[in-house]
C-alpha cells in the first residue's frame, strides 16, 4: 500500500474488546504512568496477530500493559524501556508468587513495620523541602527507609511490590499539585498550603494502595494461575535489560513473533520530569542519569543550540517540507522534530531485524501540530517503515477518550484526539 492512499480503519478499541471490563481492571490498576495504552489495543492486536506460546516485544513498554495483556493471553513477553522504574511496575504487575496468603501478610507486615522505623532515608531529591512539608517528609523517610534498607530480609518480590505500592503515594503527599503532571506548586496548591490542608498522611496512604493493589495482584495471580492450569505452561514476562529501543542489544535477529508499542510523540513529553519525585524516593535517580535519560528519550528536547542552525532534512519530500516551515519560526523545534524521526527510524529497523519473517509489528502513534503546523506523524512512520521493509496491513485510527496523557503539552504543540494504529507486515513465510 503506498502511503496517502488507504482507507483508515475505525478501530474502535474498547467496543472491540468487551470482555475487559474497564482500563484499570486487574493490576493494570497498580500506579498511574504517563502516556499508558488502554489495555483494549494490545488485547485487539494480540488477539489477531499473537497465538499462545509466542514471544511478543513491546520497545517503548513503560508500564507494561502489553506484557500484561498478552500474558493474560497465554503469550510470552519482552520489554524495554529506559525509565528505570519500568522494570519495578513490570515486576509488580506479572511476577508470581506460590503464596498468596504469604505474599499478602508479608506486604500488610512491612506497612506496620514501616511506622516504627527510623525516619533517616534522605532522598537526593533536589529542594526536597520545598516539595514536602515535614509529616511527609517523615512518613516517606520511614517507608522508604525501611523498604530499601529492608532489615527484616523480606524477599524481592515483596520489596519490589511495596516499593511500587510507596511510589504510588509519593505525589500524594507532595506540594506539587496533583492535576499538573510535571511537578509544579500551583496557585491553587499555595492556598491549600496557607490553609495547612495539603495531604501528609503517607502511612495511611501507603496502607490503603497496599490493599488495593493487594487486591488486583492476588486476583491477578488467581486468573494466570487458573489459566495456565488449561494452557499447561506460565506464560513469562520480562525486561531486557540494558538496552534501548533504538538499538535493540540484547535481542536477536528474526527472533521475536510480533511486536506491539505505542513510542513517545514527536513533541517530546519529559517522561522523567513527570515521575522524577517518585525516581528520587526510590533512589533510582541522580542528577546526571536524569540528564542521561532525558537525552536518550526517544524524542528528546536537549539538543544543543549550536546543532540546530542548518535547514533539517529528513528525506522524505512532505516531512522535509513540514521541517523547513517550523525551522523558519523556531530551529530547535525542527531539529527536535528531525531528531525524533531519526530515531523512530532506528527503532523501526531494529524491529524489522529482530522480527520473525512474515510476523506483525502493531505502532500506536499520535500526529502533532507544532508551531501552527501539522506534522501528519503517522504517515511520515508509514513510509519510514515501508522503506524498511514493511508491508503496509491495516491502518486505522481510535478515539481517544480520557485518556492521561503526558505534561500537559508545549503550547506549540496541538492536541491529539486520534491515535493511529499502524499494522505493518515483515515479508516472509
Ligand atoms: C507512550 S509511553 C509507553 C506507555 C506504555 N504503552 C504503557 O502502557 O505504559 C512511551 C515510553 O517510551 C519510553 N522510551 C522513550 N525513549 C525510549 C528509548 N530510547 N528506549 C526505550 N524506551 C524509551 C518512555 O520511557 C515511555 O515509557
């Protein structure tokens, strides 16, 4: 299919897939993340293109809502992501453990520990004063004090699924207004602060998620349990570790049965800024790797001033039109844009390489208007992917309906009310 003419497909996830009973259901519920899919596309994609006992890869999992989908189907996952609290959610979201009722008691055990525990941790957190005032200071010192330092040796699992539990509560309890993802103390927050009606109570908190999330895992690990009984076999999930999605070490050729991802926009979104309070408490983070982190991220703003100047030039005619308009308004925003392209397209290749023959990648995008002009997105990906290699399937487009999208965009960037759904095809067998 050449790209500009095809029909586009009205998906229509949600309707697609009645059997999910809402976005949070099961452990999709355990921590907000910024940009999540709904659980409705992986399940539609994974339900045409994936059979049990396959191995599907999402690149850009963040917090892995593919793997959960398609282990609920039967079906072996991978991930990557660079936002290291990645590797936490999928954890607490997929890991088994043989005992339930242990599990539990073990989790509900090291929130009463938490109370009596010293209140020493220290976060790295620049300005953490500023962020929280001292009950919460206190009552995140003992939580995460106790769960990194972990005196009573609880296992792994357990730390790991607390710890996500802590996370939770962090900007709950933070002076930064919770309506604002990017950390931010608003008007409305100083006069809660004046009127000393900011939430501090982060024991009680962490209580309620614990049973909350508690709730989800256990019945999470009840429905695998019961399903792999018919499968005969647990479907796994894992993180590749040490790894990028536009390199895909660590994954080898034609290995991979399909591929399911929705990638960053092409406005940057600071994921890191966005979740950088809940990085620090977890001690996850350092001024350097944020900075590390923020160039890696797949549509990056750091770029430095000095590369910016030269006209940007792409390749492909309408994309190296649309560059040249926004250079003559803003040059960093077109090389922020050719940026993002050039490394969407070493993803793209990467997921052609590591595909089996003949096997489906499934990209979920949004199209951007960025200093008053329209970057179509998803066509310019359509035909990086067809020069890769690909052959065009479906395209098709889904509503989108309240869904948490990242920071609240740069005001040189336009709202997206679709998503597009790319299905490409690598030839073979
Ligand atoms: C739109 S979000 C994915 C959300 C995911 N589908 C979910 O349901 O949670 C995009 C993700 O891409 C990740 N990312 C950005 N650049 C990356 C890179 N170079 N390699 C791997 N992951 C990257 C971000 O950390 C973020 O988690």
């Amino acid at each position: 299919m050449k790209t500009d003419q095809y029909t586009a497909k009205d998906f229509s996830f949600r309707k697609a897939c009645p059997e999910i009973p809402n976005t949070t259901y099961l452990t999709h519920k355990i921590h907000s993340y910024p940009a999540k899919f709904i659980p409705h596309i992986p399940r539609w994609f994974l339900k045409e293109y994936g059979r049990s006992g396959d191995t599907i890869l999402d690149p850009f999992c963040g917090s892995g809502t593919a793997l959960v989908e398609a282990n609920l189907l039967g079906i072996n996952a991978l991930g990557i992501d660079i936002n290291p609290l990645a590797q936490m959610l999928l954890k607490a979201k997929t890991g088994l453990a043989d005992n339930h009722d242990k599990f539990s008691s073990q989790c509900l055990h090291a929130v009463e520990q938490a109370h009596n525990y010293p209140a020493s941790y220290v976060p790295d957190l620049p300005n953490l004063d500023t962020w929280f005032l001292p009950q919460a200071r206190q009552e995140l010192a003992k939580i995460f004090g106790y769960l990194l330092e972990n005196p009573d040796q609880l296992p792994d699992r357990v730390v790991n699924f607390m710890l996500v539990c802590a996370s939770s509560i962090v900007r709950k309890v933070c002076n930064a207004d919770p309506q604002i993802s990017k950390p931010f103390i608003s008007k409305r927050m100083r006069v809660l602060l004046k009127e000393n009606a900011v939430e501090q109570r982060a024991l009680h908190l962490l209580k309620i998620n614990t049973n909350l999330f508690l709730d989800r895992k256990i019945k999470y690990m009840r429905t695998i349990a019961n399903l792999s009984e018919i499968w005969g076999y647990l479907p796994t999930s894992e993180m590749v570790m040490n790894t990028d999605a536009r390199t895909l070490r660590n994954i080898d050729n034609q290995s991979i049965d399909s591929i399911i991802t929705s990638p960053p926009y092409a406005n940057a979104q600071e994921y890191f800024r966005s979740i950088k309070m809940e990085l620090y408490w977890l001690n996850l983070l350092d001024g350097d790797r944020l900075k590390q982190l923020n160039k890696d991220i797949v549509g990056t703003e750091r770029l430095p001033i000095s590369e910016c100047r030269d006209t940007p030039k792409f390749g492909i005619d309408k994309l190296d039109l649309a560059l040249e308009k926004v250079h003559l308004v803003d040059q960093k925003r077109a090389h922020i844009v050719l940026r993002y392209f050039q490394d969407m397209q070493a993803s793209i290749q990467q997921c052609y390489r590591v595909l089996k023959p003949g096997a489906y990648f499934g990209l979920l995008v949004g199209d951007n208007v960025i200093r008053k002009i329209k970057i179509n997105t998803h066509l310019f990906l359509q035909e990086i992917a067809e020069d890769t290699g690909f052959s065009t399937e479906i395209i098709g487009y889904d509503r989108i309906v309240a869904r948490r999208l990242t920071p609240k965009r740069n005001v040189s960037a336009g709202l997206i009310e679709v998503e597009w759904m790319l299905i490409f095809r690598k030839p073979g067998l």
